[in-house]
C-alpha cells in the first residue's frame, strides 16, 4: 500500500483552520502550570465518567462533582474555555475522517454512533 496519500493527508489536518487554532490556544493555555494541571485532571474525570457510562456503571458521585466544579472553573477562563471548544471541534474533524477511512476499507469499529 502506498502512504503518500496518508501523509499528504496529515499535512492537510496540520495546514487546516481547526488544527492551527487548536495549537495555538493550547500554547497559550498550558503554558500556565496551574491552567495545564486542571485540564489534566479534567480530562482524567471525563474519561472515568465516560467509561462508569459506556459499562453502564454510574459514575463515583465524588468524581461527578469534581468533574463539574472543575468545568465551571475551567469554562470560566474565556481563553481556556476557547482551547477546549477548539479541540472538541478538531478532534470532531479526526472523527469525521476515521469514519471516511474506516467506511472505505467496509471495516465496523463498533463505534456507537459512527454506523453508516
């Protein structure tokens, strides 16, 4: 198989708008240790959230409250708040193309949601 296509394709996901405000606001945001340091937790309690959820489990109540106050906390920066919208948007971008990819080699990741 020839990647050319690949790479070719990794450097239109790097030239596009979603990538470049993304990395940008995210050299920005994590250049304060402080900043860095609560998304980091954010993103662990999302993960934790989203995997009680995918099982079927409820999630720690503890957890839950944390992941809120930190969201507030978060979502109250409007820099940081931009950050995560912008990656959201990007990694929505990775989602639509892995569903191309993955529809074109007839291939079912079993992805909720991404059935076509």
């Amino acid at each position: 198989m020839d990647y050319s296509s690949t790479y070719k394709l990794a450097q239109d996901i790097r030239d596009s708008e979603e990538y470049k405000t993304y990395h940008d606001l995210k050299k920005e945001v994590m250049a304060d240790e402080t900043t860095a340091a609560l998304i980091k937790e954010y993103r662990k309690l999302q993960v934790s959230i989203q995997m009680a959820a995918m099982s079927g489990q409820a999630s720690d109540a503890e957890d839950q409250q944390r992941f809120s106050g930190i969201s507030t906390l978060l979502f109250s920066k409007p820099e940081v708040s931009q950050f995560l919208l912008s990656e959201m948007r990007l990694q929505q971008a990775l989602a639509d193309i892995f569903k191309i990819v993955t529809e074109a080699a007839d291939v079912d990741m079993g992805i909720p949601g991404a059935e076509g």
